[in-house]
C-alpha cells in the first residue's frame, strides 16, 4: 500500500508540474533561419512572391508530393497564397497580408489538421551588393497553455533545420534560373488612342525604382478598390525625368470614366497622337536596350521626339515565371 501511496503522490506531483512548469515558460515564439543568395534581390523577391514555385522548394512540400496542393495567384498580390491537404502534412493555408517590395514579405499560415493553430510567417530582403541578397525565413506566433508552451521548448531545433533545408532548396531553385538579357519586338508608328487614369508622382533613386512602383501601385489599388473605381488597362509608368541615379516616375491606373482623386492621387489624360512604339520582352533591369532601339530608330528615320516616354506593363510578372514573356511596351509621342 505504501509504494502506491508513494506512487500516486509521484503522480501527483509530475501532473502539478506539467501544468506548473507551462505557466513560466514563454507565450510567444520565434524560429528563424538565413541564407545569401547570388542574384539581384529584385529577382529574388519575385521568386519568394511566387506561390506556384512554392511545391518546387518548400521541405513539408517535399515530406508528400502526392499532396493536394491548391494556388491561389492575385494581381494586387494581397491574398495570394495556397492551401495544402495531406496525409502526412497535414491540412491548411496561408496567405499573403503585407508586403515592401524587395524589403519583407508577411504571410499568415493556418494549420487546421492535426492541430489548429495561427501562426505569422515573414520573409524580409536584404541587398548588400548589386548581385547578393540575403533572404531570412522567420515563424513566430502565440504558445497556447500548456501543450504548446512545452513544445516551445523544442520549436528551434526541430524547426530550424526545415528552415535551413527549404532555404538551400530555394536558393539552388532562383540561382539556377535564367537570366534573360531581353530583346525588342517591332519597332512601329501608330496612333496611340489615349488614356485616362488615376496616378501618384514620385522621385526616388534609381536603386530604389522597384520599390518605389510596388508601392505606388499598391496604393492606388487600394483606392480604386475603396471607391469602386474599375481597372480599364494595365499600370502603366510616365518617365518625367530620369538619370543615372535619380527618376521622377508617375506611376498610372488606367481608368474608364474620369475620377476625382486626392491630395496625391490625381486624375490624368495621355492624348491620343502619333507615337512611336516597340514592346521590350524581359527582365525590367534591361529596357534600356528598348530605348535605345527605338531612339537609334527615330533618328535613322528622321522622327522627331516630343515629350517624356512612357510604359505599359503588359504581363504580370508574379504570374508569368517565364522572364522572356514579361512584355512591357514603350511609347514616345513624334511629331
């Protein structure tokens, strides 16, 4: 009787601690994982973005390649995200809720099977060299009382090295793609129809261009979206001045009706007239070659330039992987 006695006072004892011990320990964690990448980080941003690369890099992905995986891609990137089910991982999904281009990433992940549970999950860039970023993976989130707060012990180890895997499966993945120099369709005279639109003016540094756009564009969907504006076209971009390391950019949402805008927002109207043209195909960072072509062009036909250029972005970089589709056309008024 007394070895019971003594066995259940042990019992005891380990049951007290079990939900004794929980209430000391951390409510939050946070597991976190880096790596260098050897491309640009404007390149490296856009992979991480892409949901459909996701099922090529991910380590629970890898864990059940029979698992049904759903994507889900949007224009405005907000919402974007995929849900997986499977035998193995599990059940849930995640979803896209903040993003600064080419700085941070931050995603809420929802595990619905074997155990519901919340989660955040941020991705933030960092350029140190024109060809180097580096990337870093973090999960952090709430500890529930006292299963979880016990496994918040053993959260970075048994994390950390998923992290590292999917992180080197990533970086192999973008350092193997491709790096298109671009080239210039047709060059052409044609009327441009005109165009009108709701847009933002900036000035930024060159080194901060992406950034800059992301933001603007952002900004102006989310006023469209508040006001019940349509999308008539796609974002198009007006060079007001540009040089080695400065650009005024007015960033531009074609609209179909005019539209009162704000402080910032402002309604404008591209002519219609007589331009020339030429659609680049490629990575932004080499339309530079497009311009060239096209003012080459003008001068060996005796066509005189008016005003700044301007861009249309025909193809959706974040759902197009292919570098070598990603269309943007270029216009200049001529005379």
């Amino acid at each position: 009787m007394k070895i019971l006695k003594w066995l259940g006072i042990a019992i005891l004892f380990l049951f007290i601690l079990f939900f004794l011990i929980p209430l000391f320990l951390p409510s939050k964690f946070h597991v976190e994982r880096s790596v260098y990448i050897d491309k640009p980080v404007d390149i490296v941003f856009q992979s991480a973005l892409n949901m459909d690369l996701r099922a090529k890099w991910d380590p629970w992905l890898e864990k059940e390649p029979d698992a049904e995986i759903d994507v889900m891609m949007k224009p405005q990137i907000i919402g974007s995200g995929y849900m997986w089910k499977g035998k193995t991982i599990g059940e849930g999904h995640i979803e896209i809720k903040k993003f600064l281009a080419n700085e941070r990433i931050e995603s809420k992940i929802y595990f619905l099977k074997p155990h519901a549970m919340e989660a955040n999950v941020i991705w933030t860039f960092f350029s140190e060299q024109e060809n180097s970023t580096k990337i870093t993976w973090a999960f952090e989130g709430v500890l529930s009382y006292p299963f979880e707060k016990w496994f918040g012990i053993f959260m970075d180890k048994s994390l950390g090295s998923e992290f590292e895997k999917g992180l080197n499966n990533f970086k192999s993945l973008v350092e193997k793609m491709r790096y298109h120099k671009g080239r210039t369709g047709k060059i052409r005279q044609t009327t441009f129809e005109g165009l009108k639109a709701l847009s933002i003016t900036g000035r930024c540094p060159v080194s901060k261009l992406s950034i800059t756009m992301f933001d603007k564009y952002s900004e102006l969907m989310s006023f469209l979206k508040k006001n019940n504006i349509t999308l008539s076209g796609v974002p198009t971009a007006i060079f007001h001045e540009r040089d080695e390391t400065d650009i005024l950019i007015e960033c531009a949402l074609p609209i179909k009706d005019k539209a009162k805008g704000t402080k910032d927002i402002k309604y404008i109207e591209i002519p219609s007239g007589k331009v020339i043209m030429a659609s680049h195909f490629g990575h932004f960072k080499t339309i530079k070659t497009t311009y060239t072509a096209i003012e080459k062009y003008a001068k060996s036909n005796n066509l005189e330039i008016q005003g700044v250029p301007w861009e249309m972005y025909m193809t959706n970089p974040v759902q197009e992987k292919d570098q070598s589709k990603w269309e943007t056309q270029v216009y200049y008024f001529i005379k």
